[in-house]
C-alpha cells in the first residue's frame, strides 16, 4: 500500500492507491489549507519534497493554476486536490502553505 509521510510533523501513513493528497491529510487529521477542493482557488498547495514520481500525473488545469500563481509546475508543488498517491512512497510539507497566497498570484 502506497505510503505518505507528512511534513513538518514527521507523520508517516499508508493509504490506498489512487488516494488524493488532500484526502489523506484530512482524515490524518493534519492541518492543510484548502478552499473549493476542486482545482479552482490554488489554495492547498503543498510541496513534493520525495516520492514525486509515486503521485498522480499532473493534468493541464492543475498546471495552468500553478502557473497563474506563479508557482512551480515541475512537480515539486502540487495542489493535494489534485495530486494522489499512486504507488511506494512520497513525502509532502505541508508547511510549504505557508509561504505563498494564492489569491495574490493569479493574474
């Protein structure tokens, strides 16, 4: 089963494939910021810190919303709305949230 390991608290979980990130978070009753959960606000963002290749592909309307905040699209951030685990490991800092807001960078 597929595992994520939540940062900056060091909390390590496995989840079924094809979970969303966001999903995961919440139900590990962690604290992550998201707003429409639907690939619309930008607002859960989280960092890849490992395992990027273990998360879903990322799809033309989640880059085109990291773009408008001017936000990586290389797959070190992705929207947890967005971004499930798919296979092995990975590790997301939810902390990362804290450093940009997303109503400021769309255009």
């Amino acid at each position: 089963m597929p595992e994520l390991t939540f940062l900056p608290e060091a909390i390590t979980a496995s989840w079924p494939e094809n979970t969303k990130l966001l999903v995961a978070a919440r139900r590990a009753k962690l604290p992550i910021r998201f707003g429409c959960a639907a690939c619309q606000c930008g607002t859960c963002g989280v960092k890849v810190v490992s395992g990027a290749e273990n998360l879903s592909e990322m799809k033309d309307n989640e880059r085109a919303l990291l773009e408008a905040m001017h936000l990586s699209t290389d797959g070190s951030v992705r929207l947890s709305c967005q971004a499930r685990i798919m296979d092995g490991k990975a590790s997301i800092d939810l902390s990362f949230q804290a450093t940009y807001d997303p109503e400021k960078g769309l255009d």
